[in-house]
C-alpha cells in the first residue's frame, strides 16, 4: 500500500488542489446567489432547504468537504505515508455520490431559476454559476477521484475515467439542453440502494438514459441487473435514492405505468388464450393503447393471431410477451434478458423488432447476457458488478478505454504464470479464462512474433488469433469473471 501511495504523481495533486480552489469559488458564487438582493427572501429558506437535500449536504457542509479535500491534499504531498493517504481512499465511495447528486442539482438549476424568477438577470446569473462554473468543477472533480482510485487500482466506483468529456460519458446527462422540459432524461437515477439482510443487491448507483437511445445493463449473474431494473418498472421500492421516469417519481405510479412497457425475464400467460385474446385482455388495463392488428402484425405474430398460447414456439412466445410490453405504445420500454434461451435466428428478429421501437423515438432499457446483443443495439451501457456500476459508456469507448483495437488470444496446455506472460513486448494487460489467455499489447506484432518463436515455458500454446477487441475483453477486465459466471 505504501508503495501505491508513493506512486501519487505530483501533478495530479497539484490538479487536486487546482480543483479544489475552483469548487471553494463556486460555493461562494452559491452563497452569494442565495443572498442576492434579486432572490425573494420569503423563498431563501426553502431554496436552501431544497438545496441541502438535493445534494446531501448544506452550504457549509459542502465547504468542510472542501477543506478535508484540500488538507488530504497538502498531506500527501508533505508525507506520502501518512494516513491521510488511507483516509482519502477510504473517503472517495461517499464523495463520488455526494458529488454525483450535486452533479445532477448543478444541471437543474438553472431550469429551476427559470420557474421562480421572471427577470432575465437571474436566469443568466444562474446559469453562470451552476452551468458555467459548478457543472464542469464538479465533472473534474469525480474524474480525478477516479484517477487517484485507479493507482489503487479498484474499479468498485460507478464513476469513469474519461479524457475525452465526462459530461457525455458519466450518463447523468448529455448535450441536450437540460434547461427545457422536453429534453429531460426519459430514466434518471440518483443513488439508489437495496440490500437484502446483508447483502448489498444495489450499491448506489447515479445514471441517467437520454430519450431514443437503448441503454443496455450488463453484468454477471447477481450482479444486481434484476433488482434494479424492477426498481425502475416500479415492481421493487428501493431503501433509498430517487428514481424519475419521464420527469415523474413513483409518487405518481399510475401515470408513470401508463407511459412505460414491460417484459419481465419470464411472462407467465394463459396457455389456452389465443395470441389476439392475450392482447386484447392486455390492452383493456390502459387508457390508451394501439390498434391491436397493429400490435400483432409489428412482432410478427400475424399468422398466429388466432393460435392458443401453448401451441406457440419458444420464439413466438417472447414475441407475444414483447407484443403485452407495446400495447400501450409506451415512451420507456423494459425489456429484461428477452433473447435468452433464443436460436441465433430468433434472437436476431426480435432485434430487429427492438430497432423498430427506437426508430420510433422510443427509449428501450434492456439486459442482457449476449454481448453481440450488446454491440448491436445499445447506444450506451454500463457494466455492474456487485451491486455497483463500474463502466458506463458506448461500447466501441469502453472497449477502446480498456481494450484498444486488437488483442491477441492463444489457448494454451499445461501450467501458465502470470510472470511468464508478462515476459512479452509492450504488454499493457491479459487474463486467463479457462484454457484461453487474452494478450493486450502496445507492441502487438513483437508479443506475436514472441509467442510464436520463443513461446512461455511449462506451456504448450496452441491456436493464437488476432482480432479486435470485444465486449467480453472489457468484462473480464472489470469483473474478472465471465458475463455468465
């Protein structure tokens, strides 16, 4: 561990400390906001009352962060085994999602302005303080939390490490202008947590989902993708944290669920019901809802609109059960693991039913265990393990972040060692799965030449391939276990 605490470079904490006078001149700017003569005193209690919950802490309590950030700073840099070192690793979980709640207040704020104030100045006041100045401290500051962690080499943060804007890629909002209503994020979470006795199933996890996009969940088994999707469609209550469907919360349930679609991991439907009687008993429990030979002839069931469920192949049934999720013509479509078990044929129809939804500005929010799956039709996702996000992303990012463009992959016989696999050129990173190793090398053409002359000693290598970097690359990265361990 000391040698960890050494290898903190200078400048990232003289970028630690740069940060921290930048966010010590934004709470001022907060405080003096709060104080302007322009803002409705009979409204500043309530303002600040909203502000200390939305973001978990009251003005002075975000400048006692403030000052421990900047003495762990000066600490470290005087004395790298001290421990204030272990006190600030120790201190990173609850500061990324104290700063992920501010992130998202930060965000809103200047919309919020916009609905209490009707002079001009205030608005732009506003977005100086919170768009201009508090969002792009706050960005800085998780993305060199997440550095400083990743000497300690730990991944169990849902935060990123991104050069290239982590206002696109942290996925609590995007480049839509957040100060319109219509542009809200269609699935917003905020720190959201459940356990079961001691088991954490959901950890504190903060994402957003932009309207049209297909947001996919991945991770192994028990990585708390089920909880949490069942949080978000409304069948589970998390202990704490906000969710926000379509700019609601679950207060309005009834109006959320009209809006919303659902396939669950396993339908269970009335085996002697035709297709069109499933539909239609369906469609009877919304307001609205579309025509049902619309429905029918979408998913492709045409021909079996008067076939009895039970006579159904496995394929036609998840594409009934899709069929009862877009009855209602939902804005936010749940699907969780809805081509598992699936042919490849199969599968791949009902992607395609999938893209016809967005295609049609709808929001799909899905889970899966296929990682073509993943690759074909997300536009982003995050990567969950233990009840935590630990990558979120595109998937051609994430793979370029952990990955690179090629790797190279051999099988391989009898013992292998770490130590001996790290005898090849420029290597970068590689792990073993089963009789498989995954080789990551800046000096790709030296490591194969390697491998192929001089080989690793005590192991017989067989089949060696180069290719391009996959999904599975990145889950054996992040979670050292396959995405159906």
């Amino acid at each position: 561990m000391n040698e960890e605490k050494d290898n903190v470079p200078n400048i990232l904490l003289d970028e630690g400390r740069e940060l921290g006078e930048r966010f010590e001149d934004y709470l001022v700017k907060i405080h003096e906001g709060f104080h302007n003569k322009r803002f409705p005193a009979p409204l500043r209690p309530m303002a600040l009352g909203g502000f200390r919950v939305a973001t978990g802490r009251d003005i002075a309590g975000w400048h006692q962060i403030q000052k421990d950030w900047m003495r762990y700073i000066d600490e470290i840099a005087e004395n790298p085994q001290s421990s204030s070192a272990d006190e600030l690793f120790e201190q990173i979980p609850e500061w990324v999602g104290l700063f992920q709640k501010h992130l998202v207040f930060a965000q809103r704020a200047p919309m919020q302005a916009s609905r209490f104030f009707q002079d001009r100045q205030s608005i732009v006041d506003a977005e100086k303080i919170f768009a201009e100045n508090g969002v792009k401290v706050i960005e800085a500051k998780i993305n060199w939390l997440k550095r400083l962690m990743s000497i300690r080499r730990i991944v169990a943060i849902d935060t990123l490490e991104s050069d290239t804007g982590l206002r696109a890629s942290l996925g609590l909002y995007h480049d839509s202008d957040v100060r319109g209503v219509e542009n809200l994020a269609a699935v917003e979470v905020v720190d959201v947590r459940k356990t079961y006795g001691d088991v954490k199933a959901i950890d504190g996890i903060t994402f957003s989902v932009d309207k049209g996009e297909i947001f996919g969940l991945l991770g192994p088994n028990g990585a708390g993708k089920t909880t949490l999707i069942e949080c978000l469609e409304g069948i589970r209550t998390p202990d704490s944290g906000e969710i926000i469907i379509l700019g609601e919360t679950y207060a309005k349930k009834n109006q959320i669920r009209e809006k919303i679609g659902l396939q669950l991991q396993s339908t269970g439907l009335f085996p002697t019901l035709t297709v069109k009687e499933t539909l239609s008993m369906y469609i009877s429990f919304f307001k609205k809802a579309l025509p049902i030979d619309n429905v029918i002839a979408w998913v492709n069931l045409a021909e079996k609109s008067s076939s009895q469920v039970r006579n159904l192949s496995g394929g036609q049934y998840q594409r009934l059960s899709l069929a009862i999720a877009l009855v209602n013509d939902p804005d936010v479509l749940f699907l969780d693991e809805p081509t598992t078990g699936l042919d490849p044929r199969v599968r791949r129809d009902l992607w395609d039913i999938i893209l016809a939804v967005k295609n049609r500005g709808k929001t799909v929010f899905l889970t899966t265990h296929y990682m073509d799956e993943a690759e074909r039709l997300c536009d982003r996702l995050a990567v969950v393990d233990r009840g935590r996000i630990i990558e979120l992303g595109t998937p051609d990012e994430l793979i370029r972040r952990h990955i690179g463009e090629k790797s190279i992959e051999f099988t391989y016989k009898g013992n292998i060692s770490g130590q001996e696999i790290a005898k090849l050129p420029g290597l970068l990173n590689h792990w073993i799965k089963g009789d498989r190793v995954i080789v990551v090398s800046e000096k790709e053409q030296e490591a194969l030449s390697f491998l192929l002359k001089e080989g690793l000693s005590n192991t017989e290598i067989g089949d060696i391939i180069v290719r391009r970097g996959t999904l599975e690359d990145v889950f054996l990265k992040l979670t050292n276990r396959g995405i159906e361990s």
